[in-house]
C-alpha cells in the first residue's frame, strides 16, 4: 500500500464542485502535487506545492492543504476532467518522490 | 512547446538489458535545459505511476528507487538534451511504461512527461 492515501473513486455532478483528497505523514510538510490522467495518455501536472497551478491547467482547478491532508478542488466540473487524479508527495526517507493509488474522477 | 521523446521500449526476456533513451526539445537554451533534475518514471499496467531514477542537472547526483538500485543506471547529456536509463538483469515486474520527466518530484514537481516507452519483460 502507498505511503499517500486517495479515495478510489469520486462522482461528480456536470458544473458542481468536488473535492479529492490524499492523506499522508509528508504532506503536513512538503505539500502535493497533483497529476491527472486520462486513458491512454500520461500524466499531467495540473497542482503544486500550496496552491500553485500551471498557467494551462484552468483556473477551476485549486488547492489546499490542512494537516496532513491535501485537496484538489475542481469548481464548476467539466466532463473533460474526468481521468485518474495521482497525488505525490516524499516517501518516509523525505528523499524521494511517491505517488498515491489515485482517485478515479466521474463526471455525471 | 517543451517535449520529452523516449524510445528504446521492447519485449525482453528477464534478466536481460535495455536502454532507453529521452530526448527534449523546447528549452530555450542549453541552460534552461541544465536547470532541471531529469527523472524516469514507470507505470505498470493498471496502477499508478512509481518514480524509478532521477538525476541531478549537471550529472553529478543520482537516485534510484531501491527495487532498481543496483540493476539500472540513469545518464544524461547535456550537450544533446538527452536522458538515458540503463536496465540490465531485468524481472517480470519491471514490465511497465516507463516515462521521461522534468523535475525530480521533491524539490520540484514532474511538470513535463513525455508520451512513454512500453517496456515487457516476458519469457
């Protein structure tokens, strides 16, 4: 099992707002990033750090960190963001990248 | 645009070697290209991605998951943009995609990922 806890799965209704969450020691000090995924395709860097965002990833996407415990934040979700949402975080040795077992996102 | 090429992917027999290759384009300059800790990263079928190596900007610093260490070495050039991954005595398990990426995933996130190179390790 991952060092990074994610719910497996998450729905969402078309415009509404959802929260994925991924729980784990080193996120109360190094933060998350967050990576979607869509079929067939590799993933894509859409959250960093506190509450950064690459300038392509649309503006409905946010962040969060309370505790130990970072959240994506999608506001008014598309039927594009549906896909396979990763956190990553260090491992235990702080040394190194981990990733969770992600949370598959549905758009209803 | 930045864009990470990787070739080299193929069925191997375990315990046998293969080398992948990465190739970027899109950095302004052979500086911006040297700013930024290279890594590879797997993805087994089915599962979430795993980070596997990186390697520091100028070459002088590497790091392996512990499953790899000793069987895969991580190279780069910087004269050609380029990253390499070694894998020599090859197990069943190392059979994934294995993706070039921008960043070491600590200090700074993977925020560029090329398209992936399937790699099967299959008798």
């Amino acid at each position: 099992s991952s060092e990074l806890t994610q719910d497996p799965a998450v729905s969402v209704a078309l415009g509404q707002t959802v929260k994925i969450t991924c729980q784990g020691d080193s996120v109360r000090i190094y933060y998350a990033s967050w990576y979607q995924q869509r079929p067939g395709q590799a993933p894509v860097l859409v959250m960093y750090g506190k509450n950064n965002r690459p300038s392509e990833i649309p503006d409905r996407f946010s962040g969060s960190v309370s505790g130990n415990t970072a959240s994506l934040i999608i506001t008014g979700a598309q039927a594009e963001d549906e896909g396979i949402y990763y956190c990553s975080s260090r491992d235990s040795s702080a040394k190194h990248a981990v990733f969770g077992e992600g949370t598959r996102l549905t758009v209803l | 645009e930045l864009t990470l090429v990787e070739s080299g992917g193929d069925l191997v027999q375990p315990g046998g070697s293969l080398t992948l290759s990465c190739g970027a384009s899109g950095f302004t300059s052979t500086s911006s290209w040297m700013s930024y800790w290279m890594s590879w990263v797997r993805q087994a079928p089915g599962k979430g991605p795993e980070w596997v190596a990186n390697i520091k900007q100028d070459g002088s610093e590497e790091n392996y998951l512990a499953s790899v260490k000793g069987r895969f070495t991580i190279t780069r050039d910087n004269a050609r943009n380029s990253v390499y991954l070694q894998m020599n005595s090859l197990r069943v398990e190392d059979t994934a995609i294995y993706y070039c990426v921008r960043g070491d995933g600590t200090s700074w996130p993977f925020d560029h990922w090329g398209q992936g190179t399937l790699v099967t390790v299959s008798s």
